[in-house]
C-alpha cells in the first residue's frame, strides 16, 4: 500500500507589505505599533500619518510609569553579561547587520539586538542563544521582553512574537518560544504557537487600515483623556457630534448605526423610533436608551427614560473594592460610606500597597458593613461586584462581606432612568458634569497615580497619594449627587423622554 503522503507545514511568516506610495510620515512598523493598535485603531494610524511633533506628550503619570520601566531595564541588564550591536543612529540596516554578526558568532545574551525587515522593526531586549542547529551553525537564539509589570499580558506576548518571526527569518529557524522577564517572574517563557496567530492576525488589520482598506476613525473613550492626538480626534468628535460620544456606545454598535444610515447623534435623536425598533438595528432596550441620550446631548439637558421608579435604600452603604491593573489579583483602592440625604458621612478610602494592607481594608470593610447594618449596599459599575465576588469565592474568611452580593448597582440605575450629555459614564465623567470637580490633566487614572506613588518615596510619594485621596473623596460626593439626583428622579434641567 502506498505511503501516506508527508505533509510539511511552512512556518509563519511576517506578510509581505509595502508601505512605499502610502504618504505615510514613517515606514517601519514596530512593536509599539502593535501595542497601541491592541488600544484604539485610530491612534496607530494617526502616528503613521502624522509628524511625531504633532503628538502630545505622555502625561507626567505615564512618563513616570515609562521612566520606571525603563530604569528596571537597566537593573536586569546590569546584572548580566552581554553583548551589544553598534551602528549609527537610526541606521537599522547596519544594526540588524551587526546583530547578525554578533549571532554568528554565538554569544550567549545579546542585548537591543536589531531585527529589520522592511517594513519590520523589531529591538528585542535579549536574545539568548539556545542549543538549536539553524543557519547560524549549532546554535539558535531565542527573544526575551523585559517588562516591568508583574504578570504576562497578551500584547507583551504578541510583541514577542513579532520578534520571533524577525528572528526566525535572520537565523533560518522559527523558535517555537519566547519569554518576557517579569518583576516577579524572571524568564516566564511561552509557547508562540497559538501567540503568533494573533499577532498575524493584527498585522492584517494594521495592514489594511494603513492602506485605506479599512476605515479607520476616532471614537471617543475614556483612553482619549490620555491620548497624545486628544486635542485633534475630540474637537473633531464634537465637530460631527459622533455617535461615539453617546456613553458606552461600541465602536461595533456605532458602525452598525452608520451602516444603517444613522451616522451623528442628530440623525439618532431625530430616528422614528418604531423604524428603527423594525430594522432591527440594536437591541430594543439599547435603542431606546441610546435614541434618549441622542437628544440629551443634542439638547444639552438630561433626559428622563420612561421606567419604574427604582427602589433606592434611605441610607446606602456605598463602597468599592477595585482590582489591581498593576498586580493581578489583587486590590488597589477599597472604599466605603454612607450615603444618606446627598451627603457623604463616615468616608473611609484605604489606599493598598500589599497583602497586609490589603487584609486589613478588608476587615474594615467587613466592620464598616455591620456598624451601617441599616443601609443599603450600593457601587458603582460592574468591576467592583465581580471583584468581591471573586474574592468571596476563594476567602471564606470574607462571608460578613456576603451582603454585598445583593449590591445595587448605581451605574445601572443611573442609565436605566436617566440619559445625560456626557460621553463616559464614569463616576469621574458624570462628577465632570455635575460641576463637582475639575477635570484631570492627562486624563482620569487614580490606579496609575496610586503605582506612582507606591514606587515612589518622600515627598512624590505624598503627592501622588494626595492626588488619589482628592480623587477619591470627589468620586463620594458625586455618588451622594447622584443618589440624591436618582431619588429625587430628576436631574439639572430634565424632561420627559
Ligand atoms: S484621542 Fe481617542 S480616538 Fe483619538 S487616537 Fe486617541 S484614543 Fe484614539
């Protein structure tokens, strides 16, 4: 019988793309690019369209956080032995020419190794030689990302992987791992398999959003507050008075709309609803809710939705527990108070800098919880529910914070009866609104400045945990407003919707 025939799989390989003739500011794509697009779509073609000069600059609390991750760069590097390619500024032929050499010659750390393939670009923190025969000889290298962040993400394993297919293309040999260097987690080394399918998949999308192929446009989040190109997409946003600015409206939702010829918040607040309920555009909820907060912002006033008066406690215990971006798993901020006649009584904000401090919140929590045993529990947006609920879930010592379980949720209220002019409905948004407080240079981000203040000492140290305690007392009393708001069911100016 004849053999099966053998079937050899071509391994992976970066797309061929050409970016001559696209009137494109700059010509390579980096790893970066990858990140950002993972971000907002937009950005990314923003930085290849536009000068870097036009571009804000990042806001003191990401410039501090960058500062750190490059300083922990050092600190790794210092500590091992490594080689690294030399080559005028800017001249990535000759680096990647240089890194080659360096490769051939089989050293076993190289550091900043340069990876090109037009349009590719690529500077791996490490390579590390591995025992693998490939074109080099009896040896291979293989891509190490150091990061300063506790735990792996996808988008730092993506970047990996986007070195690995450099790589593989410079030495003749995919390698089937990558490995990031974690603060915690030296060398956390992964299977690129699954990784570099997702990465391939990204660069079609960067692919064709750069040759025009696919439309790419702002739409306003609350990553905009922080974003370099805010003062150019957010005057352009109110300009069209985009539907992006109708809180919590997807960008899939928001090209749904457009595609059904509703393309501003005009053309929805003006929509007859029962054609738009038939053509089945969004889900009959969203479509009520969102035509409402059209004409809200159309109108610049709040709209009241037809619904029943929700069942609010007297005095509400309000709290929060929320999850940690910085170190998974854990908290970074728990919060709790009374809410009670539009006033903010018995605030207590415990700001977390480890495992002790975060216990002890806890039991605070828990204590808080029986001494207002007469209030109603009460937060604000999903993340704080599911974080306790999954604290519940693993901490048995945590049962006295079970009634929390019953929480309502004062977002969900607050949308499902009132439609407002504001793009976010974030505590910080609404706050903004409410003439409560000032907006934030650089954007609203209490988590990043608290992990600023956490690694800072002294005096910086002191001025980010102000910051964060400012915030936080502001985002009480705009619950406390909004409660009373709600209660009252009207807000500044309302009217029937
Ligand atoms: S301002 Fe917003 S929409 Fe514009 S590029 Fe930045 S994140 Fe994207």
């Amino acid at each position: 019988m004849p053999s099966a025939p053998a079937f050899v799989l071509a391994p992976p390989r970066l797309p061929e793309l050409s970016l001559a003739g696209l009137a494109l500011a700059r010509e390579t794509i980096t790893g970066t690019h990858l990140h950002t697009l993972h971000g907002c779509p937009h950005e990314v073609v923003l930085d290849f369209r536009l000068p870097k000069s036009d571009k804000l600059p990042a806001s003191e609390a990401l410039a501090a956080l960058l500062a750190r991750g490059r300083a922990f760069e050092a600190e790794v590097v210092r500590a091992l032995e490594v080689v690294e390619p030399h080559y005028p500024k800017g001249d990535f032929v000759t680096g990647a020419a240089e890194t080659l050499r360096l490769m051939r010659e089989g050293h076993p750390l190289i550091y900043q190794g340069v990876l090109f393939r037009a349009p590719y670009l690529g500077i791996a923190d490490l390579l590390r030689r591995v025992e693998v025969p490939s074109a080099l000889g009896g040896h291979a290298y293989e891509v190490i990302d150091i990061k300063s962040s506790r735990k792996a993400k996808l988008e730092q394993q993506v970047q990996v992987a986007f070195y690995s297919l450099l790589l593989g293309e410079a030495q003749g040999l995919l390698p089937t791992h990558g490995a990031l260097w974690l603060r915690e987690a030296p060398e956390e080394r992964f299977a690129l398999d699954d990784v570099v399918w997702t990465l391939l998949d990204q660069l079609d999308e960067l692919s064709a959003l750069l040759r025009g192929e696919q439309e790419s446009r702002p739409h306003r989040s609350s990553r905009c507050d922080g974003c370099g190109w805010r003062e150019r997409c957010l005057p352009e946003l109110e300009r069209s008075q985009d539907l992006s600015l109708l809180a919590s409206l997807s960008r899939s939702r928001a090209a749904r709309l457009r595609a059904a010829k509703i393309s501003d918040v005009g053309a929805l607040a003006a929509a007859d609803p029962t054609a738009l309920l038939r053509r089945r555009v969004l889900p009959p909820a969203s479509t009520r809710a969102l035509q409402a907060q059209a004409r809200a912002r159309r109108d610049g006033i709040s709209v009241r939705l037809e619904a029943e008066p929700p069942a609010l406690p007297a005095r509400a215990l309000f709290w929060a527990a929320e999850p940690d971006p910085f170190r998974d798993g854990r908290l970074w901020l728990v919060r709790a108070a009374v809410l009670e006649e539009g006033v903010v009584r018995a605030p207590m904000v415990h700001l977390i800098a480890d495992d002790h401090d975060e216990a002890q919140a806890l039991r605070e929590l828990a204590r808080f919880a029986e001494a207002h045993a007469d209030a109603g529990a009460l937060h604000f947006g999903e993340r704080s529910a599911s974080t306790l609920a999954r604290l519940l879930a693993t901490r048995p010592e945590l049962a006295s914070l079970e009634r929390f379980t019953r929480s309502q949720d004062l977002r969900v209220l607050w949308l499902a009866h009132l439609a407002h002019p504001v793009a976010n409905a974030t505590l910080y948004d609404l706050g903004l609104w409410l003439g409560l407080r000032a907006p934030e240079e650089g954007g609203a981000f209490p988590a990043l400045w608290w992990e600023n203040a956490r690694e800072s000492s002294g005096a910086e140290r002191e001025r980010w945990r102000a910051r964060v305690e400012r915030f936080e007392q502001a985002e009480l009393a705009t619950a406390a407003r909004l409660l009373g708001e709600l209660r009252a069911e009207t807000a500044p100016g309302a009217s029937r919707g």
